[in-house]
C-alpha cells in the first residue's frame, strides 16, 4: 500500500502524473483526506486540558479502536495509568496520552507520539 511519501516523491519527480492518472490522483486525495483526519484526532487529544477527563468510550473513539482495546491495555497497566491520574474508568488527559504510548500499530498514536516529541525538543 502507498503511503502519503509516495505520492510526494512522485508529484515532485513527476507533477504531471498526478493530473494525468485519474486512479493514482484519487488514491492520493484519500491519502491526504485520512492524514487530515489523523491529524484533527490529534489536535483533539493533544487540545484537551490538563483537567479534562473522558470515559474509556471516548478514549476508544480517540484513537479509533474498539473499547475492548483500551479495557485490555487498562488491565495489563493498571499501575502506570493510575500513576497518570486514571481512576474507575475516568482517564486524564496525561492518562489518555499514556494510552497512546501503549497502543501498537495505530496511526493515531503514532502522530500523536511525533507531535508530543516535535513540541518537547529542544535545539
């Protein structure tokens, strides 16, 4: 599958592809339409403030993973989440970052991960 790298090295090697390949310019419009999409999650999560708290459903709707998801990671972390401020099922915004470290294979997490190290580095 092409990621969004693709589609940019080729526009700049070859910008005419694009306008001329009907397919290859819907693929790359669904590409920048999810990465804007990532990218509105993570505003949201990275926006909330440090008193704002959500329920597991929300936290699931965040990262867009089933409940089930976030229960398991809950159970198997329990100390680390609590340390972070979670508590009966309430997550805190520092709670709800955690999640994102611990979640595997998300996109979500991912960029959110990237943008929490792009703010705290120092040059």
């Amino acid at each position: 599958m092409k990621d969004l790298n693709y589609f940019l090295k080729l526009g700049m090697s070859n910008p005419e592809i694009l306008l001329e390949d009907g397919k290859l310019r819907e693929e790359f419009l669904e590409k920048l339409r999810r990465r804007n999409e990532v990218l509105e999650r993570v505003e949201t999560i990275l926006l909330l403030s440090s008193d704002e708290a959500a329920g597991i459903q929300r936290v699931a709707s965040f990262y867009e993973v089933d409940k089930k998801v976030i229960e398991k990671i809950v159970s198997r972390h329990l100390e680390e989440l609590v340390g972070d401020g979670y508590t009966n099922g309430i997550f805190t915004r520092r709670s709800i970052l955690r999640i994102g470290m611990l979640l595997e294979d998300n996109e979500i997490a991912n960029e959110v991960m990237v943008q929490l190290l792009n703010i705290s580095r120092v040059d």
